[in-house]
C-alpha cells in the first residue's frame, strides 16, 4: 500500500516501478530528482526498494518527499505517469490500463509480446529511444558515454595476468612503453573510450570513416593520440602493435559492420584485448558471441573479447546518474500533462510507439510487420 502521504489526490501522481528485468538494478528516477518534481507539486510513488540497485534507499527517496508504495499494483494504481528504465516485463502487463503513460526504454521492434501488451492495456507509451532532437538521440548518449568509458576501464583490468591478458599497465610507467589502445568508431562510445584511455596514459589511435570525426576525438586526446581514416586493410595493418582494440562502430538502423575479422585478430599481439561495444547491433567482431557481467571474457584464438550488451548494469549509480539527468526535463513536462509537454518539448510526440491501442511508431510498425 501507499505510505504515510496516501491521503493526497489519487491521480496525477507520478510512478517509479522497481526494475524486474534480470541484473538491472538502474532505476528511473534518483531522490535529487524526486526533490526537483515534488518541489515543482508534483506528487511521486515509488515502489519499495526501487533505488536499491544503484544505491538509493527508500528513506532517501521519503526524505525528497516521495511516497512509497510497498508493490506494483499500488504504484499502478496511484500514478498516471510511470516510469521505468526497462521495458515491462510479464508480471506487469495486466496492469497496464488506458489512464496511464509509460515513459522507459521499450525497444518494441525486438519485443513482440511488449507491444502487443501495451496496445491491448490502451495506454500510450513513449520510448526513450524514440526521442530524437536534429538527428541525435539524448536519451540515448550517457548510455553510450558510460558504455565507452566502461570499455577502456574494462580493458585495463582484462590486460592483468589474472584475466589471462599480456599483463600489461594500461598507461605504462616512466620508462615503460604504454599499451596502445585503437578506438574504431569516433562516435560517443568511441570518444569517451579514447579519452578515458588517453587519461590513463595510453597511445591512442582514433580510426573512422569520417577521418574530421577522428582528428576532433584525438585531438581532444591530446599529443599521444593520433587519427586514422578507415579503409580497406587499415585496421589489420594497426593489429600487430594494438593490445587493446575497441569496436565501437555503429551504421544506423543497420546491423554492426564487421570492422575487426579473423585476419586482424590472427595479427593481434598475444594476450591483447577487444571490448565489441557494438554488439547489441551483433557485433563488429567476425564470429563474436556475447558475453555476460558473469562472465566477461572469451577466447577468440589468442586474443580475450568481452561483448557484453548491457555494459552499464556494471555502473548502475552512475548510469542511473546519467540517464536521469537527460530524462528529467522530459519527465517534469509529462508531469504536467502530454499535450502541455509536446507543446514545450515537440520531440516527445516522435516517441510515442503506442497509443489507442496501436504502435504509432512507423519504424516500430514496420519493424513488427503492422
Ligand atoms: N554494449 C553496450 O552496453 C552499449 C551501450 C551503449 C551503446 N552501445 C552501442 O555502441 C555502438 C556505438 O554507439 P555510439 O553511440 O558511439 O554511435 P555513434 O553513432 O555516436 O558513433 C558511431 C561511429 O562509428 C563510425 N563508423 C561506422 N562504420 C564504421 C566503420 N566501418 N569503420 C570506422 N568507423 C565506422 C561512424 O562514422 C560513427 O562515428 C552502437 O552499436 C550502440 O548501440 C552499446
């Protein structure tokens, strides 16, 4: 049931559901943001232990003025607006009904069952990914920002002997050559990967397509680092001095481009690391399988890769961190209202993938075959 506050208007209220989806423990909402909408009036259900994951405690979300509700069907019930990090999961399909709008990651076009769940529930739902300002996603970004640094932090630990790497420091030490750490992708993954690699100390080369897009990142990197243009046999002609390689490629739409084969990894020294930042588009390793938290590492020959689609369940305090600070202001306008909250922000009427009982989303449709 509701807490102490359930004497409040029952409507209107703002929900924050507990994630169910397994090993996510990022939650949508963080008691600093829960002070900013409760402080604008707004009213915020939080279901019991919802902030656990990332390190925020019911009494910290009581204290920021939220209510908490000790299950599901009791934010449900309470809130019109809810808000998750991943999409629903069976347990809560049925709760879903026409006086609710649900703003989370959904990726439909990959969840058949989901959308036909929520189209049955005559909800509207609005995805995360579905927000698009002048060609970019922002709710989209820190992921890909904490995904990128993650990559290198992961290189460094998987380079140690222990882990079966060449046991080498990342960034060497006075006298000692560095690691040299190649970055295919200078997107936001791939930037934030080299500039946590350059930081650490490493010899950093920045390979894209567009070779502007890799000058900026290796500027930015600073002396050490330099640019290349992509092309055809540039990355097997990097491979024999590369310890660390970095896949962080991305064609929109598009399944990854195989950007790293068999020939680049036979070149690749013994012991060297690849972290496939891209497999959650399958991949732009050839052969590569995904990985898990579990178990984050896998042979390929004589190289160790690590592809692990969900990189920012690892940091969930940060990733949450990250991930409310681009949502708020998207969460704040719903609070008030939908056709109030695409009047201020008109990039929420693009994320709508479900409402009247259909997906509205046209690449979504098609992606189900509507
Ligand atoms: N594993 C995870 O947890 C996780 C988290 C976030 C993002 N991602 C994925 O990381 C990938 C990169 O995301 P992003 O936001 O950095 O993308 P982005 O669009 O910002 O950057 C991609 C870059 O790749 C470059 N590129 C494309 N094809 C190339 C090629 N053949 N050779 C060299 N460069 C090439 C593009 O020019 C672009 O600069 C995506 O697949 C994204 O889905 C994964």
């Amino acid at each position: 049931m509701v807490g102490e506050q359930s004497s409040i208007s029952a409507t209107g209220a703002i929900g924050v559901l507990r994630e169910v989806k397994e090993f996510e423990r990022r939650v949508a909402l963080t008691p600093s943001a829960v002070r900013t909408l409760t402080e604008r009036g707004h009213r915020v259900v939080v279901e019991t232990d919802a902030g656990l994951g990332s390190g925020f405690r019911d009494d910290e979300y009581r204290s920021a003025g939220a209510e908490i509700a000790s299950d599901p069907s009791s934010v449900f019930a309470t809130a019109t607006l809810l808000l998750h990090v991943k999409e629903p999961q069976p347990s809560e399909f049925a709760l879903f009904g026409p006086q609710h709008t649900l703003f989370t990651y959904l990726h439909l076009a990959a969840e058949p069952s989901v959308a036909d769940a929520l189209c049955k529930s005559g909800c509207r739902a609005l995805a995360y990914e579905s927000v698009e300002v002048d060609g970019h996603l922002p709710l989209l970004v820190p992921m890909s920002i904490v995904a990128g640094r993650l990559s290198t932090q992961f290189a460094a630990s998987f380079l140690e002997a222990r882990h079966g790497g060449r046991g080498m420091l990342m960034g060497g030490l006075p006298g000692v050559e560095p690691t040299t750490v190649v970055v295919i992708g200078a997107g936001t993954s791939g930037r934030h990967a080299a500039l946590v690699a350059a930081a650490m100390g490493a010899e950093v080369i920045v390979v894209d397509l567009d070779l502007e897009r890799a000058r900026d990142v290796a500027t930015a990197c600073g002396p050490l680092a330099r640019a290349v243009a992509s092309g055809p046999g540039v990355i097997d002609d990097l491979a024999p001095t590369a310890e660390v390689m970095v896949g962080a490629v991305l064609t929109p739409g598009k399944k990854a481009p195989i950007v790293i084969t068999s020939s680049t990894l036979a070149r690749m020294p013994e012991g060297s690391v690849i972290i496939d930042i891209a497999i959650d588009q399958g991949g732009c390793v050839e052969g590569v399988v995904p990985t898990t938290h579990a178990e984050p590492l896998r042979s390929m020959g004589h190289v160790r890769v690590s592809a692990t689609p969900n990189m920012p369940a690892a940091v969930p305090r940060s990733a949450t961190a990250a991930l409310v600070a681009a949502t708020l202001p998207y969460v704040s306008a719903l609070a008030d209202g939908y056709d109030q909250a695409v009047v201020r922000h008109p990039e929420l009427a693009g994320a709508v993938n479900v409402a009247n009982g259909r997906i509205v989303h046209t690449a979504v449709a098609a992606a189900l075959g509507q």
